[in-house]
C-alpha cells in the first residue's frame, strides 16, 4: 500500500482526506517537526503539504526546498492551500512542487491529481465522466470568419488551431447569400498560419456537396466576378 505524508493544521480537512485516498496509508501531521520525523523513518511515496502551518504564512514555501535539498529529488510534492493567487503556485512549482490544488479542496480533483502523481497511467475517471450520456455526441463551437469563396467550399480564418482532416457543421448567415442554405457539412482540406496576421487559414470543403450546391456557388462566384471586373 502506497503511503501519503500529509501536512494540514485544519482539522476539517482531515475526514476529506481519509474519504477519499482510502486505499492509500495516509500519515497526517500538522506540524514541521512531526513532518520531519516521518519523512525520515517512512519514506512516502507522496507528500501533500499545506504552504500554511506552525503559525507561519509562506512557511511551506521553505519546507518544498527542504525536502528537495535533503530528501528527495524525485518524490512528488503536492501543494494544498488557500494561498492559490497565480504568484504563489508559480513559487511552489518553481521550489519542486508538482502540483498545486486550491483550497477549499474538491473531493474529486484532489483524488484525481493524486492519482496523476502515484499512478499515471491509471484509466480511472472522475465521477463526472461516468454519467450516462458521457459517450453521447457532442457539439463544439469554434468562430472564425469567411474569407473567401472556393467552387468547393470556403476559405475559413481563425485565431485556434483546427487539424487537418477534421470535420464539421459550418453554420453562418453568409452561407445563405452563397449556396441559399446557411449550414453545412464539411472537412478541413489544409491549413496554413499567417505569422502577419496571426491567424490561421483553412479550406473548409462541401462533403459530397450536390450538382444545385455547385450550380449555386458557381452562380455566386460568377455574379462577384462580374461586379468586380
């Protein structure tokens, strides 16, 4: 059985810690000395430690260095503290800690970043992810605009990143203007990044688009054609 050295002088953290990391050995302390000892003479797989304790604001600061200096490189720190502005996790990750949670603690995000920490290549889910329609489909929006007219799709910009080969609804009025719908299915053909304008550029092409969707957009081509000559 794994074991956990945990350091939190709030008693009303301790039964959330015991709830959740049941299959864990967890040695809770709520001073440095203590800590100290255990680190010592158990050798944890996983210290979570509190950045507040003995009275000290900060003082945990000193006991992630501590731990890197004489005992251990490679064990994982686990920060759990109220002091979550982004200064102090970026000090705790930068004296060795390997992650941070934010008090007041979740059940599942603090069971999850422990299982990340003793266990990466565990499958286990949180809770959320075991609702029933978890597996349903989904949609996700991504804005962009149109910037140009091909006989077999449009030319998208963005400021996001979209993968070559993704497919997808394209949904806006100025379809309407162009094909007389204003959706339609399609797949990202290319993409291209424009370094001046910071935007990426992509072929959204029609999937099996019909001989009146052609017969459409070489209309509208040809009618801009014209009014631009």
């Amino acid at each position: 059985m794994k074991k956990i050295l945990i350091l939190d002088s709030e008693d009303r953290y301790l039964n959330q810690y015991k709830k959740n990391l049941q299959e864990y050995e967890l040695i809770i302390v709520k001073n440095v000395s203590s800590f100290c000892l255990n680190m010592k003479n158990l050798v944890p797989d996983l210290c979570i430690i509190d950045l507040n304790f003995d009275n000290k604001i900060g003082a945990g600061y000193h006991l992630i260095k501590a731990i890197r200096e004489k005992f251990c490189k490679e064990l994982p720190i686990i920060v759990a503290s109220a002091m979550n502005n982004k200064k102090d996790i970026v000090k705790a990750i930068d004296l060795g800690a390997n992650d941070f949670i934010r008090k007041p603690l979740d059940d599942m995000e603090l069971r999850k970043r422990v299982i990340i920490q003793l266990d990466p290549k565990s499958t286990e889910e949180l809770p959320l992810f075991s609702i029933s329609e978890a597996h349903s489909a989904c949609n996700i929006k991504i804005n962009g605009r149109i910037e140009g007219v091909r006989e077999t799709g449009v030319i998208l910009s963005m400021s996001n990143l979209v993968a070559k080969n993704t497919g997808g609804v394209l949904q806006t009025p100025a379809l309407h203007e162009i094909i007389g719908i204003d959706h339609i299915k399609g797949i990202v053909s290319s993409v291209n990044y424009n370094m001046e304008l910071k935007r990426y550029f992509c072929n959204f092409d029609y999937i099996d688009p019909s001989k009146l969707l052609l017969d459409r957009t070489r209309s509208f081509l040809f009618k801009k054609m014209l009014k631009n000559s």
